[in-house]
C-alpha cells in the first residue's frame, strides 16, 4: 500500500511536570495547551522558586524547599519564561498554544 500523505499532527502535551534538579529545570521548554496544569517538583537539596521573567508576572511561586510543589494553570496562549530569583542562571520556558 503507498504511504499516507496526510499531515501527521501530534498533540503538544508532552509533559506537563517540570523537575527542579541538580540547579535546572527539566525540561527547559515544555509546550502545552491552554487551560493545561504545569506542576513543578523540586528535587534538589536547595530552595528554589519558578517566577516569571519580569515584566510579566504569571507564575509567583514561594521559596520551594526539597519536595516542594508548585502548579500553575495557564489560561492564555503564549510563551511564558520564567527563573529561578534565588539562583538567576536557572531558567525556563512555557509554551502554551489553542
């Protein structure tokens, strides 16, 4: 049989949990549809927060110690960076699409 020419589409979601280990976030960039829960988990020994890249102002997380939990919904479509306040250089990206 020939193959298919039909487009092949896969769905954005392939995680919605991102690891806070070893000073980063796993993975970097997650892609995600809209109305979907993000949950962050920190698996690391220190504190670290998940705080929107400034001048935005979506994600807040307090200091999340060692098995900490933060969730987001995000409501909107669009690309949401955020860091880590306590440690700068840790960074991430939320893409969120219809």
């Amino acid at each position: 049989m020939p193959a298919s020419s039909a487009p092949v589409t896969t769905a954005p979601v392939a995680t919605t949990s991102v690891s806070i280990k070893n000073f980063a976030f796993e993975p970097v960039t997650i892609t995600v549809h809209v109305g979907a829960v993000v949950t962050w988990t920190n698996a690391d020994q220190d504190s670290h927060t998940v705080t929107s890249v400034p001048p935005a102002s979506q994600l807040q997380s307090p200091a999340l110690n060692t098995s900490g939990v933060y969730r987001h919904t995000f409501t909107a479509a669009g690309t949401y960076a955020y860091l880590c306040t306590i440690h700068p250089f840790m960074t991430g990206t939320v893409v969120v699409t219809r």
